[in-house]
C-alpha cells in the first residue's frame, strides 16, 4: 500500500471509534432532553381536570404527541362551522368563545384558562365547531388531534382506551349538566322530552353514517 493510503487507513481505525461514542453520546443527550419535555409536558397535562385520573402511561403517551403552539391576542384557534379536529388544552393565556349567530353582535359564551379544555367531542366523531375560540391574551396552547389519538391506540392501546374513556366521561357530565339546566329553565318534563327527541334523531343519524 501507498503511504498515503496507509496513513487514511490509520487515520480511520482511530476516528472511527470515536465517531461511534460521538454518536452514542449524541444519541444519549437528545433523547435525555426529548425524555424531559415529555415529561414536562405530561405534568401539565396531569394538572388538566378531565385528564387528573390517566395512569402516568397514559398522560406520557399523550404527551409525545401533542403540539405545542403559542398564539397572538386577538388569533383563532379555529372558526364556528370549522371541521372540529381536535383537542385544545389552554397552558396559559386566556381564550374567549364567541358565536355570530346573533346578527346583529357577537355573543361571548364563555372565557378559558390555564387547564381547561375545548374540542373533546371532535376526538370522538365528525363535528362541527359551534363556536369561535379566540384568544384575548398571548396564549400557549397544547393541540391533541384525532390523528394522534390514532397514533397512541396503535402504539399503546392500553393508554388510548384510557384517553378515549377519559374524554367520554367528560362529554357524558357535560350532557347531563346540559340536561339539567335546561330543567331549571324550562319544566322537567318539556327538558326530557326535548332530550328523548335528541337521543331518537342522533340514533338515526348514526345509523345513516354506518
């Protein structure tokens, strides 16, 4: 062999290995700091109410796919009448729900805070937004959409059944607080009867749908 061929020869028996532990140490860093956002992430998701009762598996599944995003006072997370896609968590900020239903202004139905939740019925089926969510300060916002729902029933079932039941029972007291002030509004029997009517047209809806 040429000496120069000789020399590179050496040259790569030497680097190599330590191109190898370079690679490892890399490797072992990234995955460190990926392991710690995660983690972080899941704490936050811990302190949300209609998450507080996931296994620590389940709030880590989660927490490996969700998407972070920060929004500008006076920026939609989405639009009334939009596809409903997802989840939204509010970390810190304040976001406002409107309607324009009412031609002649624009309703505000209610203001969000850190750890409350928006959307968790688009996780569940193919809806529509009913309102507008707008927020009123800079606001960091965590997204679960139905695609990363998916992802976590593949990879981890266990944790995604947990998930999906933790939204349902969300839903579920929702719809019964629903029902109830309707009563205290109108009389107790008009308030079943309007939900018995529901109940029969979401049936046949479904139905049509499969």
């Amino acid at each position: 062999l040429s000496y120069p061929l000789r020399c590179l020869l050496i040259a790569m028996s030497v680097f190599r290995p330590l191109l190898r532990a370079g690679g490892r140490l890399y490797r072992r860093l990234f995955q460190r700091r990926l392991d710690s956002q995660t983690r972080e992430i899941a704490e936050r998701l811990r302190a949300v109410p209609v998450l507080s009762h996931l296994s620590s598996g389940a709030l880590y599944a989660m927490a490996g796919v969700v998407h972070r995003r920060t929004y500008r006072r006076g920026e939609s997370l989405y639009y009334e009448g939009d596809p409903g896609l997802g989840l939204y968590i509010i970390e810190s900020g304040r976001v406002r729900l409107i309607t324009n239903r009412d031609p002649d202004c624009t309703c505000e139905l209610r203001e969000l805070e850190a750890n409350d939740t928006i959307g968790g019925l688009s996780l569940l089926g193919d809806f529509r937004r009913l309102e507008t969510a707008e927020t009123v300060t800079e606001a960091q916002v965590l997204g679960f959409f139905r695609p990363d729902l998916k992802n976590v029933l593949r990879r981890n079932p266990k944790a995604g059944a947990e998930i999906t039941m933790a939204l349902a029972r969300h839903v579920a007291a929702q719809h019964v607080e629903l029902i109830r002030r309707y009563e205290e509004q109108e009389d107790a029997l008009k308030a079943m009867r309007v939900y018995a009517k529901a109940a029969e047209e979401a049936e046949t809806d479904v139905s049509t749908q499969l």
